[in-house]
C-alpha cells in the first residue's frame, strides 16, 4: 500500500520529528494533514513565514450565536511540520479534516483536544505498568525521552492499545469517515508514489482501516468541501497565538503541557532543554526577590541529572527537572500536590517557586503574523476609526458627552470594550440612565508585546465588518445568553446605549422581550426599570431619549411587575427594599409614561395599575411593607382614601413601621403634603404604645423614617413640637442621640417589668436602704 500513516500527538517534538523523517525519506505525491479542508485553498497564506505560535481561527455564524474553533500550531506541532516539509519536497499539501462549522465541532473549540476519558482505562493500564501519574509523564517516558529507534512502531502499538478499547462517538466518526475518502482519493491519484497522512494517533487505527475499505458507489475523486448552511456565515483568518494559551496549566484542552520546554526540546535537545530552563526558573526567582544561591542551582542540576539515572532515562524528562529544582529550592511542606502530577490549571494557593516553576516551562513566546497576513475587514475598519477619531495614541482621555465628536469617540471606545478588545479601560462615566455625567475618563494602551490586541481583533471580525455590527452581534449574543437574567439583560441594554446600538438590532429587544417575560425576581426587575426609564426620559447625550426599543422595555416590565406583586402573599417580616424600589420604578414609569403615544407617552393603564394597588392595600395576607406601598401608590396615582384610616389599621406595633417604610417609599411628598393630618395620627398611635411595644416598633420606625432626608424630617420634627407647644430648634431633635434609643428603650421596659414584678411581689411600696446602710451591706 502506497500510504503511510503517521498518528501523532498534536505538539509533540518527537512525532514532528518523525513526520520530517518520514516526509523527506518518502518525499511523497500527496500529504494529507488534519485540519480544516476549507483552508487549503489559503495553505499559501500559512506558509508566508509566520513565526509560531499562531492559528487557524474558524467561526461560524448561524443567526443565534457566533461559533469558534482554533486550530493552533507551534513550531514543534507535527502538522505544522508536515506542511512546510510537504512543500519543501513538492508534494500537494492538503488539509482533510471537516470546516470547523460541522456540527461535528458544536461542543469543542479546538480542533485537537483530546478527549482523553475516552480511553482511560486502557492508559489506566499503561499508568500503573510504568507506576507513573499521568498520561503527559508516560509520554514523555515512552517517546520523548526515549529511545528514537524504533519510533513509529511504538507509537502504532500506542495508538492501536489506546483505539482499541475507545468508544469514537458519533462526532468522531463522521470526521474520520470524512478524512478516509480524501486518503482514498489521494491514493488513486498519486498513481503508485507515495501518500503520507498525518492525523491525531486516536483517529490512525481507524483510518488505516477505512482507508482500505472501498467506498460507496460514487465516491470517487477528491470530495468536495462542505459548505455552511444557508442562512448562515463561515470563515476563518490566521491570529498569533501564544504559549499560555497553549498550556495545559492554563486551562488549555489538548497537546502537552509547559510548551517552552517542549520548544527547548525541539531545538536544543534534552540536555539544552534541561540546562536553560533550570537557569531561566533560578533567574525569575531571583527577580521576584527570593533568594537563590549557586548552590541552588548546582543542587537543582546535580538532583535532576540524579533523578534522570534513577528512572533509567537516557537525558532528562520534564518532570525530572521539575521535581529537582522542587527538591533543590522548597524546603517548606507543600499543601497540595505537585501540578505536574496532574492536568489542569494551577490550583489557588500554590507554592510561589513551584509557580514560577511552572511559568517558566510554559514561557512568554508570542506568535507573530508576517506582514502580508489577510486579516478580517474588522481589523481595516478599527484602524481606520481610530485614526479618524483620534485614539491611536497610549495615555489617559478625557471624553466630553455633550460634543458629537467626544459622543462618536465614547461608543467606538464601548464598542471595543464590548468586543472585549484589550488595552482600554474606563475610569469613570454614566454608569445608568439616571446618572447625569457628561463625561468619560479612559486610559488607552496601543501596545500590544503579547499580540492579545491584534488577535482578539481578528476573532471579533467574526462577528461583522464595522464596529458597530459587531458590536451589536455581540450585545445579541449576549442577550440571547442571559434568558431570564434581568440584572444581565439590563446590562446588556445599558452597553447598548453606551455603544449607540440601542435600536440598531431588533434581535436584543426580542431577547429583552422574552427575558422580561420569564422573570420572577422583583427586585431585580425593578432596577432594570428603574435604569431604562432613566435612559428613555433622560438621556438625550447617549440618544436613547424616546428610544422605541427602550419604551418596549418600559411596558414589558412595568405589566411583568404588576402581575408579580399582585401574587405576593405572606405574613408580617421586615420590609423588602429590593421590593419597595420596585413598586416606585413602577410608580414612576406610570407618572412618566401614562400619556398616549401620540403625546410622547407608552399609554400606561394606570387605571388598572391602580386597581392592583388597591386590591394589594386592603388583602390581609399581603406583607405589610407591599401593602404600605400600594396603599402609596394609589395615593400617588390619584386615588382619595383616608390615610389616617390606612394607618390606623397597620397599628399593630409588630407591622406598624414596615407598613410606613412601604408607604414612604411610594409616596413621602404625598404624606408631607397632607399637613399635620398623618403626623398626628402617628404621633398619637406611637405615644399610646406601651415600653414593650415601643421596643418592638422601633428599629422598623426609624428605618420607615429613613426614606426622608434630612430637610424633610427637619420638618416633621418642627411639626411635632408645634403640636405638643414647645419651642425649640427643630434640627436638635436629628442630633445622633448620646445613647443608642434602642438601648433607652430597652432599659425603660426593663423598669417597666421590674415594676410590675415588685408590685405582684407586694415590694413596691418597700423602702430601699440608706446610703449607710448599703454601705454596711
């Protein structure tokens, strides 16, 4: 057979070193490499001469969400090797993996993740032969540090134990059925000369096996490229990629850990690899102020090369240096194990030199794109805003709102923000729709050392052209994502005004829309009330005044809340202020928002609204705080009860005050406006309460009292010491009291009971002992 498999583990230094072998030993017709088949039509665009690491970034847009995949190389990755050295000897290089918009990639966002449970139990095996911990220090005991002769044979018995007993899952087997008819027709064309194929070593075995099954009727020549669905959008660009987002100890799916020592492998060999890195660990140690003596460092060599003997490796593996210089430089006890004993990221509390450690094995590398890269039309855009705008330069801006420019330059800023583009942050501004700042201060950094800027603005050229469609592609997605989050989806509408998109897609109304009508948490409905009225009354320097989406959003939540509070039942408990500023979000959008469209209003029904108040006023299972506020609340909306009436029926000291704190909330000015009538009805209803159910009633009167400030209680104190006669400045009746009231109250009912208590005793009248008496005593 005129096919040669190559199963590789994706960014490993040994198989890249064993497809170079094998590619310019075979110096094949054809090499097929796992990757996306709709970028090989662009392999000449990979090979500009990038420097690694960098990669193929793939996003699918269906209408309901952005989907993303990454195919990452790094100079050492085996296919990154097979293209450049396919190209080198002139054989057709060709990517044969399904475009990452398959529903084959729906759950992953990279395309060579290992989904290592799928054989677990067969390494399970191999782990307790080898009595290693984890499957990255076996490799490196059978491959990387291992013998080279022989290679490709152990890795075949590798790969066939661990397929052998694997379950591929639906996903797989699609992709591998894919590859297999690229391998057929590559072998019929090549007419007798060589085809080299490298895959991941988990798809090989069943390569090998569907490549020598004929395929069906009609499957013959090379296969076309899927296409994306219609009514959809696909694509892909090149991003520089960098070695934290390619480590295992940071989180990432697939390939091997510590990528700077893997880089010093492939280029120095073991040795090399070893020597650098224990002097690179060593010196950031010494940067961080620990001290690191030389002999540290000869204790950190002399251990590994120790250890390297003592484990019969032929030069030192990873874990053999890393368990040295954990031997040469901690003398502490660890609290955890070591993170190399494992996968996964750096759990908290690490050892700070086993971190660095771990920080200098991963390394900074940063990949960079060649100059001529096509990037996205995003990219162009962005560059050319900000040169028109003026924020091309690093340092602090000041942004004034009021200025049409000052206002273009904030939301091409947000936009950024929003698209989560590195390098900007902002100090102050707006932070709702009732917050009347009219200005924002920024601090912009343009430098981009790590190459986060330029490749998080190729990635967000998936979502559109300019940055106002993606900016709003973005809020879509986000609103989708929140579902019946209120506190999100206000978030999501407030980036929508900052970024000017406010009314740009009906997508984020809708999601609004359906959000608002499965919500169940009050309070958080009202604030995000509270901000959109804000926003559609007031906000002419962010356009959202009148906005048709924000006025949708007003109606929405104001009949949501409704329904909501008129289910509310329960007994006495101290008064919800998360509620209570809901009902006055509702109170104030009725206020504001009653009048017809034709007059600048939402045509509100506040008739109906103040039925529900009523209806909440007088229901005796409703708690007393909402029962206050609704009572509030049809005062404010026009309604003419008696509010003395309504007091004395919540006199009860145990609800008394919460049912204040409620109407309060809704209708303070209401109740000041009333004259004396109120205040006296409390006056003579507090001054009739026992000690005991003063105690009781206090703690809730003052924080009912606590929604006037402090020029109206100003006021309620000047009217009651006019109606007792007395004179006096009013103010001196605010002061902070020397002694806490609910300690004086405390100790009156003290007295009261003792009193009581001696008087049942018969004692009351006794006298106490004199002053020499008690002396004597």
């Amino acid at each position: 057979m005129a096919v040669t498999f190559v199963g590789v583990r994706h960014h490993s230094p040994a198989c890249a070193r064993l497809v170079r072998e094998t590619i310019e030993r075979l110096r094949p017709a054809h090499v097929l490499v796992e990757g996306p088949a709709d970028f090989t039509g662009r392999l000449d665009e990979l090979l500009l001469g990038h420097e690694p690491p960098v990669a193929i970034f793939s996003y699918h847009r269906d209408g309901d969400r952005v989907g993303r995949c990454w195919t990452p190389f790094c100079g050492y990755s085996p296919e990154w090797i097979a293209l450049h050295a396919g190209r080198a000897v002139g054989a057709d290089v060709r990517f044969i993996d399904l475009p990452a918009w398959h529903p084959a990639f729906a759950d992953r966002d990279n395309r060579y993740a290992d989904a290592e449970k799928r054989y677990a139990e067969a390494t399970g095996r191999l782990l307790r032969e080898f009595a290693v911990d984890n499957t990255d220090i076996l490799w490196d005991h059978l491959f990387e540090i291992g013998d080279e002769g022989g290679l490709a044979e152990r890795l075949d018995a590798y790969f066939d134990l661990i397929r052998g007993e694997a379950d591929a899952g639906a996903d797989d087997a699609a992709r591998e059925a894919y590859m297999a008819r690229w391998i057929r027709a590559a072998e019929a064309a090549a007419d007798g000369r060589p085809v080299v194929v490298v895959t991941g070593g988990f798809h090989t075995p069943a390569l090998r096996a569907l490549a020598a099954t004929p395929g069906p009727d009609g499957d013959e020549g090379w296969p076309d490229v899927p296409e994306p669905p219609d009514g959809t959008d696909g694509g892909g660009f090149l991003v520089p990629y960098s070695f934290r987002r390619l480590d295992a100890f940071t989180g990432y799916q697939s390939g091997m850990p510590s990528p700077e020592y893997y880089e010093r492998l492939w280029s120095d060999g073991p040795d090399g690899a070893a020597a650098a890195l224990i002097e690179s660990v060593v010196t950031r140690l010494r940067t961080r102020k620990q001290a690191v003596s030389t002999a540290d460092l000869i204790a950190a060599r002399t251990l590994t090369d120790g250890l390297t003997r003592l484990r019969g490796h032929r030069a030192p593996a990873r874990t053999d240096l890393l368990d040295g210089l954990v031997a040469a430089l901690v003398a502490d006890d660890l609290d955890q194990r070591l993170p190399w004993t494992s996968r996964g990221p750096l759990g908290p509390g690490a050892h700070p030199a086993v971190v660095e450690m771990v920080a200098a094995l991963s390394g900074e590398r940063v990949g960079r794109l060649h100059p001529d890269t096509p990037a996205p039309p995003l990219v162009h855009h962005v560059a050319a805003e900000l040169e028109r705008l003026g924020l091309g330069k690093s340092g602090p801006l000041t942004v004034k709102l009021t200025q049409p420019r000052g206002l273009e330059r904030s939301r091409a800023l947000h936009r950024l923000r929003v698209l989560r583009i590195p390098g900007l942050v902002r100090e102050s501004g707006p932070d709702s729709g009732a917050d009347q700042v009219l200005e924002e201060r920024w601090q912009i950094d343009t430098a981009d050392p790590n190459g986060q800027r330029e490749a998080a603005l190729i990635e967000a050229g998936a979502y559109g052209p300019t940055l106002a469609d993606a900016a709003a592609a973005v809020l879509d997605e986000r609103g989708a994502r929140a579902g019946n989050d209120v506190a999100g989806l206000a978030a999501v509408l407030f980036d929508a005004a900052l970024c000017g998109c406010a009314d740009q897609s009906g997508r984020v109304a809708e999601s609004l829309a359906a959000g608002i009508g499965a919500a169940s948490d009050v309070p958080a409905l009202g604030a995000a009330l509270d901000v959109v009225l804000g926003l559609w009354r007031h906000d002419r320097v962010l356009g959202t005044a009148g906005s048709p989406m924000f006025g949708s959003v007003i109606v929405e939540c104001t009949d949501r809340l409704l329904w909501l509070l008129e289910g509310i039942r329960g007994g006495p408990a101290p008064a919800d202020l998360g509620r209570l500023q809901a009902v006055a979000a509702v109170r104030d959008a009725l206020l504001y928002a009653s009048a017809p469209p034709s007059a600048g209003g939402l045509g509100l029904h506040a008739d109906a609204a103040r039925g529900v108040a009523r209806r909440l006023a007088a229901a005796p299972d409703v708690p007393p705080d909402l029962r206050g506020a609704a009572f509030g609340l049809a005062r404010v909306l026009g309604d003419t009860a008696d509010t003395g009436r309504a007091v004395r029926g919540a006199a009860g000291p145990g609800v008394l005050g919460d049912w204040l704190a409620g109407l309060f909330a809704l209708a303070r000015q209401e109740v000041l406006d009333t004259g004396g009538g109120l205040l006296g009805v409390l006056d003579e209803l507090v001054d009739g309460l026992g000690e005991h159910e003063f105690l009781v009633a206090l703690p809730a009167l003052r924080q009912a009292f606590e929604f006037f400030p402090p020029r109206e209680r100003e006021s309620i104190a000047r009217g009651l010491l006019d109606a007792r006669g007395l004179r006096g400045p009013a103010r001196a009746l605010l002061r902070p009291a020397a002694v806490d009231p609910l300690l004086v109250a405390a100790a009156r009912e003290l007295e009261e009971r003792v009193g009581l208590a001696l008087t049942a005793a018969g004692l009351a009248d006794v006298p106490g002992p004199s002053p020499a008496e008690g002396q004597d005593a």
